[in-house]
C-alpha cells in the first residue's frame, strides 16, 4: 500500500518532524539498508513500510520509488531508524577503486598524447 506519488508538502513535514535534511550522511541513492527487527505497535507507518520493505537488502531509491516519496523525505526517515538500530546500511561492494585504475603517470601520458592530436 503505497502513499500516493503526489504528497501534500504539508504532510511530508508532518512525516519527517518538520525536518529538511538528514542527519545522517551515511545514506546516498545506492546504499543498501537492511531491516534489523520487525514493524512494532505504534510504530510511524512510513517507518513500519520501510521496515517491511528492506527484509532483503533494498537500495535508497528503490525504497523511496516504492513508497512514493522523495528520497531527500526517506533519507530522513531512514536516518531515524539507523539512530534506533531497526536497519542497517552500506554500500554495495565493489573492488577497490585503486585497483582499477591504472597508474596515474601513464594516465597524464595519454592526456599529453591526446592534446598532441
């Protein structure tokens, strides 16, 4: 049960505590967060969502497609459920960036090459 796409910006201040921005920079748009725990009575609806959603490691903006929010809006909730522990997050695994670069020298000798052309 997604929240319609078109939100009130009223409501979006209502959900996130009138708060713009996230405390939080541990979230950009391809960290994975994974739920920690299940919903619980009484628990914000748009968090108890997410919870729900994020049972397998569940991507930012697939998260903020899914419930038809802005990211900048899930970024902050999401931030409020890592404060808590309910989620964790990372980023996707990838091989060390150094590692596939090449040698910074032979990059410059190619940029030198090219303007020579």
């Amino acid at each position: 049960m997604s929240p319609p796409r078109n939100e009130n910006p009223d409501r979006l201040y209502t959900v996130t505590g009138g708060r713009s921005r996230s405390a939080s920079d541990a979230f950009d748009l391809v960290t994975l967060v994974v739920s920690e725990c299940e919903p619980t009575a009484g628990m914000q609806s748009e968090h108890a969502a997410i919870l729900r959603l994020c049972r397998r490691p569940t991507a930012v903006v697939e998260i903020a497609a899914d419930l038809g929010m802005p990211v900048g809006i899930v970024k902050i909730l999401l931030g409020d459920l890592l404060d808590t522990g309910r989620i964790t997050a990372r980023h996707p695994q990838t091989a060390r960036r150094s590692a596939q670069l090449p040698d910074t020298s032979i990059l410059e000798q190619v940029l030198v090459g090219l303007r020579n052309l």
